[in-house]
C-alpha cells in the first residue's frame, strides 16, 4: 500500500461566529479529519436515510397491535403517558411505551398516517448510524468510522426494523448512544462521571422501549469504565455505582408513577396476570424470556404446560450456533465471524504487557485517537462493543422463551463497531504480517459464510453467492501482494518514538520523514547527523502505522518550523487510503540546492548549515523534498524503486479493498434491498427472502411477509416433509397425510394447554406447495377448543407439514397484521358510536386492532389483552361494563384470533347465552344493547 501525495490542506484556525464559517465548519468537520471525511458521513446518512424512508407507506401500518396504541396516544394523553390500546384506556400494550411516545409525539404534529407512523423508525436508524460512526472515530479515525455506520446501515434486520413500528428501533438508537457516552467517559477526567450519568439515563430510557433486553450491554459498559478510566479505582467504582443509579432513574420514574396510580384509574397493565408492572418486567419481558417461564406470556411456558419454554419453537434449537442457523442467519451473521475476528486482535494488541513501566508513554504504535492512552482504549473499547457482541449473542442463543427473528437488530451496532475497526486495524503495520494473515482469514470466512447463508434460498439470486466467493478469493490474493510489496520498506527503530516532522515529495510520489520522538534537541542533532534520512525511497520503510494520531496537532505548531517563513502550510494527507497525517510543505527551494543528496548527513550540495532542525541557505524552485535521496545515480534508482513498488502495493490494495466490500457487503447489501422493497406487515417480521428450514419456510408469509410464517421448520414436529417428532407440549398424537399440500387426518386433542377445551379432528385440506410429510408429535389443547376457525376445516395456504403459499390460522395480515376490516362492519360500528366508551369488545388485540384502526381510533374493548389470555375484564367486569351500557357490541372472534384464556372463553360464551347473534359480512357480531331475552 502507498501513501497518497495529494496537496496538503490549508490550516484554519478556529472558525468565525458568521453563519458562513459555521456552515463551513460544518462542511469540513475538525481540522484533524481528511477533507473527504466530513462529506462522506453525510454521504453515507443520505444513502441510509433513502434506504430506510424509500416507498415506507408499502409496509400500512405494520404491526396494528402498536399503529393502534399510537393512535390511541393521539387521541388521549393519558393513553400517551401509559401506553394504553385503546384512546378509553381500558389496556396497555405488553411494554412500556416510550417507543410510542416518539411516534404519538410525530404524529401529533403530522397528523396520523402510515408515514408518520413508520418515519420516525426510520429517522432513528439514519441517527443511530450517525451516532456509531462518532463513537468509532473518536478513537480509530474516519475511515473505520464510516465502514462501522455502512456495515450496520446495511445488517438487513437494521433495514427491517427501521421501516417497522416494533420497539426495536428506539431500543437499538438508546443503547447505541448510551455506548457512545462510556466512551466519552472513559476518555475524559473532569467530566467522565457527567458522561457515565447521561449513560446511565439513557439506558434507562431503553429500558422503557423494550424493558430488561436494554440491560445486556450494562456488563460490558461497566468493564470498560473500570478497566480504563483516567481516575484511581476507587473513583471508578464509585462512578460505576452512580452510572447505575442513573440507570435506575432513568427507567424507574416511569414505573414508579405507573405502579404508584391507582389501579381504577389508570388501564390493565397488559400482559401481567395480576396488573403489576413489575411482574411483567421480570416475567414476561424479563427474566421469563430466558428460562421460558413466562408469566403472562401467549401460554407457552414451563410453568403452565409443564415442559420447557418454546424458544426452539420460534427461534430454532437453543445452542452456541443458534444466531448462524435458518432461523437467524440471514438477519445478523454475515458479518459475525468477522466480528468476532477483529475483537479476538483487538483483546491481543491491547493485552497487558510484561515489564511495561507504570506510568510510560503508551506505545505510539498503538495509537488510538486524540491524546494517546491506546492501549487502554482498545481494551474499553473491545468491552463495550465486544462485550454487547458476547453478551446479548449469548443470551438470544440460550434463551428459553420467545425470540423473533427481528430481535437480531440489536446486535448490529457491535458488529459494525468491531468490523469497522478490524478492517483499518488488521491491514497496518502495527500488526505485521500476522495482522495481514489475520485479515486474509476475516476476509476468505466472510466470503464462505456469505455463500452458506445464499445457498440457503438457493432459487434467489444464484449468481451472487459464486460472485461473493470470487470476491473474497480476490481480495485475500490482494492482501498477500500488497503485504508482500509493503514488507519491502524496512521500519527503522526510531519511528516507533513520538511524534514526527513530515515533508511532503510533490515529485517522487511518497513523503519524507525525519526520525526524532518528539525532543526538540534530539531532534536537532538527529537531523544534523543524518539520522533522519534513509535510503529506503519515498516511504523510507514500512509507513503505514503512522497515522495523524503519531503525528499531532502539537507536531504542527511547532514554532522551530515557522521560524525565517520556512514553514509555509499544514494540513492532512491521506495515507495507504485508510487514515490522515498532518504534512508541512517544506521551505520553498529547498530541492533545489540540492547537489549531492542527503546521505549520511547534511553535507555536499548544501550552501548553508543547519539551522532549527532544516536545511538553511538553499535555493531553487518552490519544491518539497525529494525523499530518499541518498546521493548520486543510486539515490535515484532506489528512490523509482520504491515509488514503483508503493504504486503496485497501493493498486493491490484498492483491489483488496473493492473486492473486500463485495465479499463481505454484497449478501447483505442484497438481503436489505430485498427488504426494503417487499411488504412487510405482522407482529413476526422477518427480513430477507424466504429460507428453507426457517420459521415459515421457503413458502410465503402473511401479509406478503408478515404475520405468523407457514411451513416447514416451523414448529417442532411439523417439519417441511419426512418424518418429524414433536416437541410440541400437551395434547394427544396425530398423524399427518403426506402429498404436495394434501389432506391430513388431524389428531385428538388433550393436554394442558391453558385454557382448556379439545384440539378437534377431522380433515384439514392444505393448499400449499411444498411436499408435505409424516409427523407424529404432540400438539396442545388451545383455550377455545378450536384453532384459527377450526382446525377441523379448511387451513387456508398450506397448514402444516410442509411449505405453503399461506400462512398460519389467519388471513390478511396474521397475527397483528394489517387485516382488512369489512366496510359493512365498520359502518355498524359505528352508528351512535358517540354513546358508548366503547363501540365493541373483542378478543384480543388481533381482533381489535384493525377496527380501532378502520374507524379512526375508536375505542375497542381487546378481551385479554394481546392475545387473549390476560384476565382482564373478568367475566364479572364485563357484565357489570355491559350493564352500564359501556359497550354497544360484541364482535366474534375471527380468523385473526391467537391464544385466549378462561376468562375470555367464559366471555364468549355468556354473550352467545344471553344475546342473538347477527352476521355481518363474514362476522358474528352481538348488539349488547339488545338481549335475546
């Protein structure tokens, strides 16, 4: 690799209080940044923000379970403060709602859309890349700053998520920045507690968007203040303790005031079984999520079927490998073994050294930013986002309770923060030649684990995955050449010292360094003895660890160099194409008195002596100093050998650069703009083509690809043909038909499945695509004694055993997808809508979303909450609800019904006694106001 010689930038002093020079301030970013650094940031957000807002109106309202709580919070601001369901605040949402707040707050202001609905997410993740690339080139330069924001810009569960309304995209944008602030804390002396406390505060906030999922960064946030903090451990300690409690204020205000109200007057915290928001936080959304007892949840936990928790049912089998598998793979791990790659290096650079002196000057060759302090930088800097990476990697891949795909978001952040440090670090000479094999290894996995996650929908795109192995195959060969060609240019040992001066060689192509470690007299007699000069050509040996940070804002005030006019201008060079030096142009004619070189000293051609560490008393043209000129014919031979073999080392490593990129980016670059042009509605996302083996299969999705997936791979015992055992707790066993979407003789229901009731028999005629098979298994009691409309009916787009085309018990938008609503039954609705708090009760919210959202926020009674199985109202409640004529209808359950519990099939069933029942359009409805006797 080469350095680049491009003309060095003009200094600027601080800028003017005009709104032009701020502007150009803006513009340029600090002066220590390349000039490109600045405009490619904005570049790179641009491109994110087109990404994430391009046609976002094609996803409607997404997820209806939280379109109509933010419609709610638009209509009631108590509805807004507790995150209720409904504008009459009769039940909350299963979490806390500050991922609301920041779309009822936008739409307030816009007014209630789909795009105002799903802007805001994405405005957050355009913020969020925003924010890692800060965080990255604080300490390791632009470039990896903006590889970092590229790499998680493009992660296609990013892409998802920030065109969705799911709590993740708020959560991801807190942890980021609150990562951001530990950074500045462990930097900074006299401030770090003023950062670690606004961190703290932040992830507290998390902790409102998603509840205890914020918490799994805390352990490597934690580690890295008190590993490499400015201030003496027991401070550290001591700031750790207040980082936590502003963690608990954070979060704590919110669920103090909530569990503080009283309970009549504020609604049912949804998803509890006993209204107590701490239940849910440590149950359900907690400590529930990772042994699978989960109180409260959609009724599958250990707790009520006696079995394990149903993790592998939604996410695949628990275990070390788990993120790589069908299921996860293709929304986070393209880039994981990397990731990984660069942490292992960073932990090894920036490993305690024997023998290292208390108190000594880091080694400049591990630089690390403004200030120095690299090797403790990069141990924090590996526990803040390694530990993020290990941490939360762990838990999703041993959890016990519910996991979704979606969930992958939030460990993109990490993954872009060590990828984009691995992919500047590995390459430079501080690593040597084992930085490079390390870097050729990062680059030929990548390229074999993006091949593994294409093959996996192997009728998409074929081509790509062979272009991704010859990329990576391409760039490893690169790396080696160039590796090979830099290894030619011999280090000397007094580079590994202090800052140095730098000479920019407008003609040979490279530039000149003079050797002396930041002493002003060593420096002096190391150039008058001819120390500072060698013969290895334009680089004068391997150059590429020297970066701005070797190289400081100090160097460049050094007055010895302004003195007589010589110094004339300073500005940043780019370097190898991956980070800046500061560069001074050397006095005016100072090449041109130059008769016999600089050889062993300054000697021969020079008319004048030394005077302030330079040349004196030379004359010629305005020319820099020709690098490596050591005198003579050999001086010019050595000095185009040199610049030769920097040129081919520079080509190759462009080539390894581009090659790099489509290796390691070209899958997911592809998997995003799949995503972000294909609909997208449901409460189980999933981004990228369909995969065989995945949760819903290589079929189709509801709601193009929302709702409950279909298909193979699905739950355990119903594999996508073949023979299959469940796992499936509860129930009695049935034996499927085999054929191609055939017809399969259902089994007899039992079990424990909450609720009670019988899982019927009968025939279910599939009319999916895939090939279906024998599967024997268990398969629960659901609380209704029937599924989706029967299971002893029709099962519309496949069912099980097999991929379908359709999707799973439900039609439109599946489980809290964007389901159409008949136009007759919302005219019903709402007639004298006016004299009732709520216009119907329902179900669950699957049901009431999309008549909340039909009518234009009209409240709507969701029985049991999210699915059903809250017991709230109780069968008590909603008579005394009917009685004072709160209620004007009662809407049947419907193809998008999930779960249920007692209360709400006692519900049922007490309307069905006491009120005659009415079809409107394909929907049972009972007028509450009118009993049948």
């Amino acid at each position: 690799m080469s350095a680049t010689t491009v003309p060095a930038l003009p200094y600027t002093g601080p800028a003017g209080r005009g709104v032009g020079a701020r502007l150009r301030e803006l513009w340029r970013g600090p002066s220590r940044d390349p000039v490109w650094a600045r405009p490619a940031l904005f570049g790179l957000l641009a491109v994110t923000a087109v990404l994430y807002l391009f046609n976002l109106s094609r996803n409607g309202y997404a997820n209806d379970f939280y379109a109509a709580a933010v419609q709610a919070g638009t209509r009631s601001w108590k509805a807004f403060f507790f995150g209720s369901f409904d504008a009459s605040n009769f039940i909350t949402v299963d979490k806390t709602p500050a991922s609301l707040w920041v779309d009822e707050l936008f739409a307030r202001v816009f007014g209630f859309s789909s795009w105002t609905l799903l802007a805001p997410q994405a405005l957050e993740g355009v913020l969020c890349v925003a924010i890692l690339y800060a965080a990255v080139r604080r300490w390791f330069g632009p470039s990896a700053g903006l590889i970092a924001g590229a790499v998680f810009a493009l992660t296609p569960a990013a892409a998802l998520m920030f065109r969705f309304n799911n709590p993740d995209a708020l959560l991801t944008l807190l942890m980021t920045a609150s990562a951001y602030c530990v950074q500045r804390a462990v930097e900074r002396d006299a401030r770090a507690l003023r950062w670690l406390t606004f961190a703290g505060l932040l992830l507290g906030f998390a902790f409102l968007a998603k509840m205890m999922q914020a918490f799994l960064v805390l352990p490597g946030f934690a580690v890295a203040y008190l590993i490499a903090a400015h201030t003496s451990v027991p401070r550290r300690i001591w700031h750790v303790l207040v980082g936590g409690l502003a963690v608990i204020v954070g979060a704590g205000w919110w669920v103090a005031i909530a569990q503080l109200w009283p309970a009549g007057s504020r609604p049912y915290f949804g998803g509890s079984t006993n209204n107590n928001i701490l239940e849910l936080a440590l149950g359900y959304n907690g400590l529930g999520r990772l042994n699978g007892v989960e109180t409260g949840s959609i009724g599958f936990n250990s707790s009520s079927v006696g079995g394990g928790g149903i993790g592998s049912n939604f996410g695949g089998a628990t275990g070390i490998f788990r993120l790589f598998q069908s299921e996860f793979g293709g929304q986070v791990s393209w880039l994981i073994p990397a990731a990984l790659i660069s942490l292992g290096a960073l932990v090894w650079v920036a490993r305690p050294r024997r023998g290292a002196r208390p108190g000594a000057r880091p080694d400049a060759r591990l630089s690390a930013g403004p200030g120095g302090d690299a090797a403790p930088r990069m141990r924090a800097f590996a526990a803040v986002w390694g530990g993020w990476l290990i941490v939360t990697g762990l838990v999703f891949s041993y959890m016990q309770g519910i996991i979704h795909p979606y969930y992958m978001v939030a460990l993109g952040p990490a993954i872009g923060a060590l990828v984009g440090v691995g992919a500047i670090s590995l390459w430079q000479a501080r690593m040597g030649w084992a930085g490079r094999v390390t870097a050729v290894a990062a680059v030929l996995v990548t390229a074999w684990w993006s091949y593994e996650l294409l093959e996996r929908s192997p009728d998409w795109l074929p081509w790509l995955r062979w272009t991704v192995v010859v990329a990576g195959v391409v760039a490893a060969a690169a790396l080696v050449v160039a590796g090979l060609l830099v290894s030619q240019f011999p280090a000397r040992p007094g580079l590994a010292g202090g800052p140095r001066r730098v000479l920019l060689d407008e003609e040979a192509g490279g530039l000149a360094f003079d050797a002396y470690s930041g002493d002003d007299a060593d420096s002096d007699s190391r150039f008058s003895s001819g120390s500072g000069y060698g013969t290895d050509g334009p680089l004068g040996g391997d150059r590429t660890d020297l970066d701005r940070a070797d190289l400081g804002d100090a160097d460049l005030g050094r007055a010895d160099l302004d003195e007589s006019g010589r110094g004339a201008a300073k500005g940043w060079v780019p370097v190898c194409g991956r980070e800046s030096i500061p560069v001074r142009h050397s006095p005016a004619g100072l090449s041109g008195g130059l008769s016999g070189g600089l050889s062993g000293g300054v000697s021969d051609g020079l008319s004048g002596g030394v005077s302030d560490g330079l040349p004196d008393g030379l004359s010629g043209g305005p020319k820099a100093v020709p690098a490596g000129f050591s005198g003579g014919a050999v001086s010019v031979r050595r000095r185009w050998d040199s610049a030769s073999r920097a040129r081919l080392a520079g080509t190759a490593a462009a080539v390894a650069t581009g090659a790099a990129l489509v290796a390691g980016l070209g899958g997911p670059l592809a998997y995003t703009l799949y995503t972000v042009d294909t609909t997208y509605t449901g409460a189980i996302p999933s981004a990228g083509p369909a995969v065989a083996g995945a949760f819903g299969g290589a079929g189709g999705r509801f709601g193009a690809r929302g709702g409950f997936p279909v298909g193979g791979g699905g739950f355990n015992g119903f594999p996508a043909g073949g023979t299959g055992n469940g796992a499936f707790p509860g129930g009695r066993t049935g034996t499927g038909g085999t054929g191609t979407g055939g017809t399969g003789t259902g089994g007899t229901g039992g079990g424990a499945f909450p609720g009670g009731g019988t899982f019927p028999g009968g025939t279910g005629t599939g009319t999916g695509n895939g090939t279906g098979g024998t599967g024997s298994g268990t398969f629960p009691r659901f609380p209704r004694g029937n599924f989706a409309e029967g299971f002893g009916g029709t099962f519309p787009g496949g069912g099980f055993g097999g991929r379908g085309n359709g999707g799973f018990g439900g039609l439109g938008g599946g489980l809290s997808g964007s389901t159409q609503v008949s136009g007759t039954l919302i005219k019903l609705l709402e007639q004298d809508s006016g004299k009732y708090r709520w216009i119907a009760a329902t179900e669950g919210t699957q049901e009431a979303a999309p008549i909340e959202l039909a009518t234009g926020g009209l409240a709507v009674v969701a029985i049991g909450g999210f699915n059903g199985s809250d017991p709230s109202p109780t069968l008590a409640q909603f008579e005394s609800m009917v009685a004072k004529h709160e209620i004007h209808y009662y809407v049947g359950r419907g193809t998008n019904s999930f779960g249920g519990g007692n209360g709400s099939s006692s519900i049922e069933s007490w309307v069905a006694a006491h009120y005659t029942a009415q079809t409107v359009g394909s929907t049972t409805v009972y007028d509450l106001t009118k009993p049948s006797s």
